[in-house]
C-alpha cells in the first residue's frame, strides 16, 4: 500500500495507482480543503504543495507521487490559520462563495516562498486559478498585505 508524506505526517493509503491525489487527499485521509473544480487542472481548486511547488491535485495519479514527496495542503500550510495569506484574506474579505478560495491561497503561499515581494506581474503570472466571483483585485491586495508582513514557519 503507498505511503505518503501529507503535511508533515506519514499516510498509508490503499487504492489504485492512477487515482488522482485529490481523491486521495479526500476520501482516503479525509483532507476535503482541496476542492474538485474542473477536473483538467485548469481552475485551481485543487491546488496543493509538493515539494514546495503549486501543482493541481487532480492531475496528479497516486502512482506518480514518491513517498518522499512531501504534501502540503491547506490543513497543512499553518497550524491555526496564522499563515500571512490566511490573515491577508480575512483582513481583504478575499471570499464570497469560497469555493476556489483554498486553492487560491495554496497558490498564493507558494509565490510568496518563491518571490517575497513579488510585484503586480508576479502575481498576475502565479496566479492562474479562477474565480468565478472575481475578487481578482482582492487577491491581489491580500498578497500585497502578506508579504509585507513579517515571514511565518510555514510547511509550503
């Protein structure tokens, strides 16, 4: 049975190879942050870290992911919603319906770790999942909030 590394803690898991890890994340451990949005890695609601990196959950089969790969979802990125992002989305009231919003914030998290004080084109370019509500200039103005607040010892 695989194992995988999720958020800091070994999951054994008991499927098929080519099921895609954000069913895994869901029904095998109970992980239901990562939302199924379109289903070819287009929207975003599934975004999750590996290895530090943004990756769309549902276009990743479980027989591709390393037991060593670590797996970071938005359970994981902080222990109690501490994370920069997290607090830049409240204080920008970043949500209406909320359905993309973990996904968003996944993305989020990861250009942070990858570009500090990243720029409007930084963000324009990483931030390619989609919301159907179009906070878009909220997102924006979040990921401005977080980065310049100081870092947090995130799992991303």
């Amino acid at each position: 049975m695989p194992k995988l590394n999720v958020n800091g803690k070994t999951v054994t898991v008991n499927t098929e190879g080519d099921t895609p890890l954000l069913w895994v994340l869901r029904e095998q451990i109970g992980l239901t942050g990562s939302k199924y949005g379109c289903g070819v890695g287009a929207c975003g609601a599934c975004s999750v870290h590996v290895n530090g990196e943004v990756r769309r959950s549902c276009q990743i089969e479980l027989k591709d992911v390393k037991p060593t790969d670590k797996i970071v979802t938005i359970e994981g990125l902080s222990r109690n919603g501490s994370h920069p992002i997290q607090k830049a989305w409240l204080q920008h009231e970043v949500a209406q319906c909320g359905y993309c919003q973990c996904g968003q914030i996944m993305a989020a998290a990861a250009l942070l770790k990858k570009k500090p004080k990243p720029t409007d084109k930084d963000i324009d370019e990483a931030m390619t999942n989609i919301c159907r509500c179009g906070t878009y200039h909220r997102v924006r103005q979040a990921i401005h909030t977080a980065a310049s607040n100081k870092p947090n010892n995130d799992r991303a």
